[in-house]
C-alpha cells in the first residue's frame, strides 16, 4: 500500500510565536498530478506528505504555551466536569468483531517492479493489503492502489491458511476503489455496509486490516474516533501513481501499511468507510500523531454497479505535468520568494503541457483557472476538477514578477490495473 498525501490545512501558532526554524530545501518533492513511478503498495499508506509548515508553527506553539506556563507567577487548578459526550462510541468491541473479521480477508498481490524501482528478487514486486466481502459468492472491495500493476492476486479468508486466487472485475483509480472476485469459493461471510451520511465527529471507530501484514489469517484492530470530514489530500507513489481525494474521513484510529483497503467500522460494526492512507510529518517536522484517512461508504456504493460492469471506469482525468511543494516561510528565505503562499514548482516535465505553455522550475503558481492556489494540495485538487483540453489561465510569480500563461491541460496517463 501507499500514499504520498498532503494535508489541504494548516494550523498557526498563538500570536506572538517565534518563526518556525528553516528547514533544507525539498529534494524529493511531491507531484501534483503525474503519475511517477515509485512502486510501493505497503509504503503508500505512511507516505504522506504533511505540509512543513503545520508541524513548524505548531511545535512552536507548544514551545510558547511551555514558557508562559513555566513563568507564571500563580497556578491554575482547573477542574473538568464529567463527560457529557453524547457521541456513539464503540462498546462492546468483542460483540462487532464477531461481526466484521470473519469478512474481512488479505491481499497479496504480485506483478512486474514499477519502472524506476529496483526490485530485489527477478524484477517481481509482492506487496500486501487488506479487502472486505460485499457477496457470498466472493466480491472483494479493496483500494484500487493495492492492487495496481499486479499480474496476480490472492486472497487469505479471516482463520485461515490457504489462499485463493482473485480476479480484478473492476477499478476506478480516481477514486482509489476496486472490485475483485474470488475464484473457487462460495457462502462466504459478508460486511455490513452502513451509512457514512449520518456520521458525526466524535463517532467512536474501529480500523481492521492486515496492518504491517503481520499475519494474513488475524488482522489487527484499533480503536479511534471520527476526527473531522470532508478532507482533501493528495496521495500516491508507486504503479498507481498520484491521485487527489477528496471528501475522506479523518480517523485517529491507528493506520498502518497493510491496512489500505481494510473496514472502518462505527459502534454497530457497520462498515462506514475503507481505510486509505494515513500521515506522517515531513523530514525536520514534529511527527504527525494517529492521522489517518478513510473513503466514505456512501461515495463506494455508488461506485459498485459500474464495477461490477468490468474495467476500468471514471472519467480521463486532466494533466498539466508539473511537480510542485507547498511554500512555507522556510522555503520563502531559502529561495527569496516573493508570495507567503503557492506551490512551488521544483519540476516542469519534458513534453508537459506545463512546458509547452511556458513555465518553468521555480515559477510559483499562485492561482489556477481563477481559484487561489495556497499549497501543492490545493493545485491537486484544482487540477483535478478540470477536463482534459481544457484552456486555462494559470497564475505564477517568477522571482517578484507576476504572469499568467495559458495552459492547455492533457490527460493522465492511466495507471496500470491489476489482472488474474
């Protein structure tokens, strides 16, 4: 599993907080919107990127919040009422996973290494994630990025050892959702599948899957709340490339590779969400704590009927053939940036429709078809909502001068899909 991802946020210190310290130039920055070859399934879900501004401006805060509390003349006793929290929490755990693991399987897939990796046994990549079962008849549903580029797939049922072999039915890359069914097999345990629409944050959850594929009969199990909605982040590496999700659900229930494809399950062992991707902290940056992302249920089970049609489904997405990183004070004084905010072009691809239109390494796009670009993030989903063809102004400062160039986006490269 894998997902290199950055957080479309960020959290500012109180007033008066000292400026971050400058941290070294990026060398592996994140792509906006290509799909770069960096083969890892189990890495994808930990790769996130988590912009170095959240964790600069917040470990400063702490450090002022520290001080102030340390100088004070007199102390506060604050006294907590008793929790009056009114939000579901999962209570008998024992009594949901009766429910859930007997439905919940692992995933090896197997196929030819990503071009650009190094793969250490005879050019083969084998990597590991979780899938649930929707029918009796074996319908897997699992991440798309677990998947992709694989030549075989085998699926390990909860309590045991053999495996199956699986077939891909169906894949949306778009939205990091596929469809696999299980050869040889029948009358197997089902998920539950329920209703993300009235979720609540708060929410207790459970997250399942074969995290770190420890074991591929008992699948890990880890307890969390829903922390917010409707994220957005940008996600990938490796066969499936980078996408742009939207609409996740943030969990501090614990994620870890293996995991991306799993269930995330509310107090009544329904399945309200498939476990995605999961962050961590940029290099120099305080480490990000139980942030982890799952893909609503109800954006799934629209997706199920065209899935079940065979191939791959959702519509080209658009290109524009740049690499680009979130700018942040540190970069600002390294670079001698003139905006506070943007995305950093370090790369412009040979042949991009970037390059074509004009732009160049180290330009600052600051704005993309008239929406404000204020980090890499922001430029990936911006992208992302646009059609491929299409004609639009894109915004850049180089050095203190601001120019706009007209772009003609092309279309993604579509990632390889997984076969049988």
């Amino acid at each position: 599993m894998r997902y290199n991802t950055a957080v479309d946020e960020q959290t500012d210190g109180p007033p008066g907080a000292p400026a971050p310290p400058e941290a070294a130039a990026p060398t592996g920055p994140s792509s906006a919107d290509d799909g770069s070859p960096r083969r890892d399934r189990r890495g994808w879900i930990v790769a996130v990127a988590v912009a170095a501004l959240v964790g600069a401006l917040a470990g400063a805060g702490v450090g002022v919040v520290v001080a102030r509390s340390i100088g004070a003349a007199e102390q506060t006793v604050i006294r907590f009422s008793s929790d009056t929290s009114v939000f579901p929490k999962v209570g008998d755990v024992q009594a949901v996973l009766s429910r859930v693991l007997p439905a919940v399987v692992a995933i090896k897939a197997s196929g030819p290494a990503c071009q650009g990796r190094t793969s250490p046994v005879g050019g083969v990549q084998v990597d590991e994630g979780t899938g649930m079962i929707l029918t009796p008849g074996g319908e897997i549903l699992t991440n798309n990025h677990v998947i992709a580029g694989a030549t075989q797939i085998s699926v390990t049922l909860y309590g045991q050892r053999r495996s199956y072999p699986a077939v891909l039915a169906g894949t949306d890359p778009t939205t990091d959702v596929a469809l696999l069914q299980v050869r040889g097999i029948s009358g197997l345990p089902t998920v539950s599948l329920g209703d993300s629409s009235t979720l609540l944050v708060g929410d207790g959850v459970l997250a399942i899957g074969n995290a770190l594929a420890l074991s591929e009969s008992t699948p890990s199990v880890t307890e969390g709340i829903i922390s917010a909605e409707g994220r957005s982040i940008r996600a990938g590496g490796g066969c499936a490339g980078t996408e742009s999700l939207t609409g996740l659900l943030q969990t501090q229930a614990p994620i870890n590779p293996g995991n991306s494809g799993g269930p995330l399950v509310d107090s009544s062992g329904s399945v309200i969400g498939m476990n995605t991707a999961a962050a961590t902290s940029s290099v120099g940056n305080a480490p990000a704590q139980n942030i982890g992302f799952a893909i609503p249920i109800d954006s799934i089970k629209s997706l199920l009927p065209g899935l079940r049609l065979g191939g791959t489904i959702g519509p080209p997405k658009a290109f524009i053939g740049v690499e680009v990183v979130s700018v942040t004070p540190a970069l600002r004084s390294a670079y001698g940036l003139t905006p506070t905010t943007g995305a950093l072009i370090a790369v412009v691809e040979p042949g991009s429709p970037a390059r074509a239109a004009g732009l160049e390494d180290n330009d600052v796009i600051v704005s993309f078809d008239g929406q404000a670009i204020s980090t890499d993030t922001s430029l990936t989903v911006a992208v992302g909502g646009a059609r491929p063809g299409q004609r639009v102004p894109v915004v850049v400062y180089r050095g203190s001068h601001r120019l706009t160039f007209e772009v003609t986006l092309g279309t993604k490269p579509a990632p390889p899909s997984g076969g049988g």
